[in-house]
C-alpha cells in the first residue's frame, strides 16, 4: 500500500530534550516536507527536500532541522524544542511533476512540549 | 494580514444541502489552486485541483476560481455525513511542491 508514514504518532516532552520524528514514504517520491499545523493559521510548511541531499527552508524553519540522506526517509529534528513548537506535524511527499503536485500526507505527529 | 484566508468555522448543513466553502487570497502571482479535505485525526488530501480561472467539476464537487476577485470557490451538492470534514484550500505561483500556500481551513458538519 502507497502510503507516508510517520512515528511517533503522539509525543510529550520537555523543553530543551533533542527529539526527532522520523518519516517515510514507499512511493518512490523525490519531493517530501515538513508542516506544521496550528488553528486558525492552517498548514505551515517547515522544510522541504527535493531530492537526496537537497533540502531547503521553508515558511517556518527556525528551531528545526531536517536531513534527506536517502531517497524514502525525511526525519524533522527538533535540537531544542520549546513550547511553542507544541503543534501538529504532518510529513507530506509527492512527484516533482504532474498536475496538481498531489501531494501525499502522512497520519501526523502531535507533539506537544512542556 | 494573511496571505490566504478562509473562514474557520464550523459550517453547520442538513444533509443534501449544497454548500459554498470559500478563500479569498492577496498575491495576484498564485496560478494554481486546490482543495483538501481533512478528515479528524488523519492528514490532508488532495480533493479538487484547477489551473488559473473557470470552473472545475467532480462528481458532486465543483471547484471555482475567480482570479480577478481573487476567490475561490468548492461547492458540494446532495451534502452527505461523510462529508463532514476540515476542507483546506491551498494555492501556489507554480507548478512545484515546494509552495504551497494554505487557508486555515473550514470545519463542516453535515447533520443525517
């Protein structure tokens, strides 16, 4: 089955402890990034990659990381969360070309820190 | 001011109402327009996709763009439960993943 996935699913942590949401796509996509999603202010996007080693700064990059070393995976590092990182976090991935771009969502990340 | 906006919501219907969800936006560079739909505690997906102005129609869903107003438009006809969902529209200058602009999204219940 085509699908995104990532872990974990639901996440409780302190402020300051280095923590990193892993991501995964099995669709053979060369484009994948990073949301985060807050009421009111909709999908944000955070990073994005468009292919192996290749990465770039999206809306809202500050405070997170990301690296692309193989083609299937897209982990989003938080070095130091604060709480203002609390949100929802959605992994996306997609075609580099087609109409629409559909891009593929994964089931999201809650990660809330304290 | 946001670059995108859309009404939050929620958008209260009976079933087989029609409902007009909408997003007006301020860059006159954005060619490109989507919908999502999100369903609770699962990520978004693509729904509708139009290119520029007109209108586009699926099944029981209708897109419209109107660039010179800057809004756009989702209709949905003979509404059902099943519908009942956040519905994002997305929009970009070009054809490429990397820039994508989001509304907030309207929360809509269909009522059986």
């Amino acid at each position: 089955e085509a699908q995104v996935t990532q872990n974990p699913r639901y996440l409780i942590t302190v402020t300051g402890k280095k923590l990193t949401v892993t991501c995964s796509q099995n669709m053979n996509h060369e484009y994948m990034s990073w949301y985060r999603q807050d009421p009111g202010l909709g999908l944000r996007q955070i990073y994005y990659s468009m292919n192996v080693e290749v990465t770039d700064k999206g809306d809202v990059p500050e405070g997170y990381k990301v690296s692309r070393k193989e083609k299937r995976n897209f982990p989003l590092i938080l070095e130091s969360p604060s709480p203002n990182q609390t949100s929802l976090y959605f992994c996306a991935s997609s075609t580099r070309t087609g109409p629409g771009y559909e891009q593929y969502f994964g089931p999201g990340t809650r990660l809330t820190v304290t | 001011q946001k670059e995108v906006e859309q009404d939050p919501g929620p958008l209260s219907v009976p079933e087989g109402a029609i409902v007009s969800l909408n997003c007006t936006y301020s860059n006159s560079a954005f060619q490109y327009f989507m919908w999502y739909r999100q369903y609770s505690r699962k990520g978004p997906e693509l729904l509708m996709y139009t290119y520029s102005s007109g209108n586009k129609e699926d099944g029981r869903f209708t897109a419209q763009v109107d660039k010179s107003s800057k809004y756009i438009s989702l209709f949905i006809r003979d509404s059902q439960p099943s519908d009942s969902a956040t519905y994002l529209c997305a929009m970009s200058e070009g054809n490429a993943g990397n820039m994508l602009t989001f509304g907030g999204g309207t929360r809509l219940m269909v009522k059986p």
